[in-house]
C-alpha cells in the first residue's frame, strides 16, 4: 500500500497548515514570532529537512516557515509548473500569503537555485539569501559544459532522470531504497541514520511525489536547448543585490565545492563563503549545531561582510 500524505505530518515544536499561493495549495510548517525566514528543501526531500533549524531559529527570535515544495510531501502536485521561474514565483507566493513583502530565504539544493532565482527574478522579496549547496543556476550550466570529469560525472544520475518513466519506478520500488542510497551517497561518513532515511523514502512513495520530483531536473537538461531555457538563462545575468550566505560541505560529491565557489561573480551584495569540513551535500542536517551558529551568527550581523 502506497502512503498518503499524512506521513509528513510528523509531529514537533511546530505548527502544520495549508497555505494557498498562484492557486496552489502548499504545506507549511511554521515556528516561531520575528522576521519571516522561509526554508525551501531539496532532492528527494521535504520540509522535514529543516526540522533542527525549525528550533534554533524561532529560539533565535525569528518566525521560521518550512514548506514542501510544489510536487513534493502535502503541496499540490499539477502536472506542469516545475521550471525555475514558476518555483519562484510560488515561493514569493507564499510570502505574501503569509502576510509579509519579503524574508530571508533560505533554500537547499533544489531550494537553493530556486532562492538564487528569486533574488534575480523577484529581489524585493528577498531580504537576505542563504543558499546551502547549490550554485547559481548558470554556475552551474557552466560547470556542466566545462567541467565533464568534474561537475558533469557528479550529476550523472540527473542525466539519467531525463528518460521517461523508468526513473519514476526506480525512485518507488523496495519502498524506496535508492532514495536512502542516494542520501548515504550524497552524505559525510555517519549521516543518515536508518529512522532518517526511512522518513524520507516513505515520503517519497506518495503517488505522484517521483513524477514531480524529476520533471525539475527535466526541465533543467532539456531547457538548456529551448527559448524557455535561454529568457532564463538571460535573465539570471542580473546581478544579486541581497546579502548572500553560501554554505557548503567540502565532501560533497554532488555538487561540488569549486562548481559552488563560482557563484560569488553573480553578487553585487555583500558575500560569505563558508566551507564546512567533514560534511556532504546536507550540512543543516548533518552538521546542524555548527550549521546554525553559521547561520544565526550571520544573521545577527547587520553588515555582513565581503
């Protein structure tokens, strides 16, 4: 039996809504009272991934919302709409439909080229910019293109994901077993344990989470070649104005540290670059004390440096 969407219903210090953005409905999960930080996860993951800073934050004096992005946990899953600039138009959405004009964004991942879209696309609605392993989107076409033993060989399962269906079955099978593997994979030595990872692949079993989950890395191959893909591609040359934090574990094999590094040429603002050692592609997960001290740290700073 396929699970539904309660299982990300996983209870804690928080609180569980629906929140309606672009007509579609979104699940957040929200903690605390202060300035609004809105948490976008990654692949193959959901809001749960923000769970230890869904306490350090709120403890910190900020209002943090976590919500599962379109496609993913218990948001809506349409059956298009899983380009860039449609995910950020949602996440500023969502923004205003919980009552403010701006945040601070933090984004992982997938959540991360979706943050560094929205600061181009939509930069009054980023206040501040946190991007956790994940490069600007045209850093990293071009370490695609340039980096082939590098950059390249590390998306390789991406490439993959480009053929129809049977990544799909691969994703579900075994209760999602590739969805554990790829986390170990992606991971530091130690990260994740066997609970953590059975969260996640039962997660990803709900119908329809697989489909969605891929067309994002669809979009991102197959746009490359396509005038959806070059206006984009056009418009992320304008430059960040938002203070930026980017965080990176230096182990991780997914993106790698030099595609990220790259990334600092597409901001005109104040700019940090912190590399956590020992760590993987989820450093707020598996790092998370020294992880929230970087963050909390640079948020308390009000003229963050260079």
């Amino acid at each position: 039996m396929r699970p539904d969407e309660s299982v990300v219903q996983i209870e804690g210090p928080w609180t569980h809504r629906a929140v309606h953005a672009g007509g579609t409905r979104f699940h957040v999960v929200e903690a605390g009272d202060g300035p609004l930080v809105l948490l976008l996860h990654g692949f193959p993951q959901f809001w749960w991934t923000w769970r230890h800073q869904l306490v350090s934050l709120p403890k910190a004096g900020y209002r943090a919302v976590a919500a599962d992005l379109r496609g993913y946990g218990g948001s809506d899953k349409p059956p298009r709409g899983y380009d860039l600039p449609t995910l950020a138009a949602d996440a500023a959405g969502l923004i205003r439909a919980l009552g403010e004009t701006g945040a601070i964004v933090v984004g992982h991942d997938w959540g991360g080229l979706l943050a560094w879209t929205m600061a181009v696309l939509d930069p009054k609605c980023v206040h501040r910019l946190v991007a956790v392993s994940a490069p600007h989107p045209l850093r990293l076409r071009n370490a695609l293109l340039t980096d082939p033993m590098g950059q390249l060989r590390a998306s390789r399962q991406a490439l993959g994901f480009q053929v129809p269906l049977l990544p799909e079955h691969r994703l579900t099978r075994k209760d999602g077993a590739l969805v554990g593997r790829f986390l170990r994979d992606w991971a530091g030595p130690g990260w994740p344990e066997a609970e953590e990872a059975r969260v996640y692949r039962e997660a990803f079993g709900i119908p329809a989470v697989a489909h969605c989950a891929l067309e994002y890395h669809r979009w991102f191959g197959r746009s490359q070649l396509r005038p959806d893909g070059r206006r984009f591609a056009r418009a992320m040359r304008a430059e960040v104005e938002a203070p930026t934090l980017h965080l990176h574990g230096a182990l991780d094999p997914r993106v790698l540290p030099r595609t990220a590094q790259g990334s600092s040429r597409y901001v005109a603002a104040p700019y940090r670059w912190r590399l956590f050692e020992g760590a993987g592609h989820f450093p707020h997960e598996e790092i998370p004390g020294t992880f929230d001290t970087e963050l909390l740290s640079w948020l308390a700073d009000p003229e963050p440096d260079r």
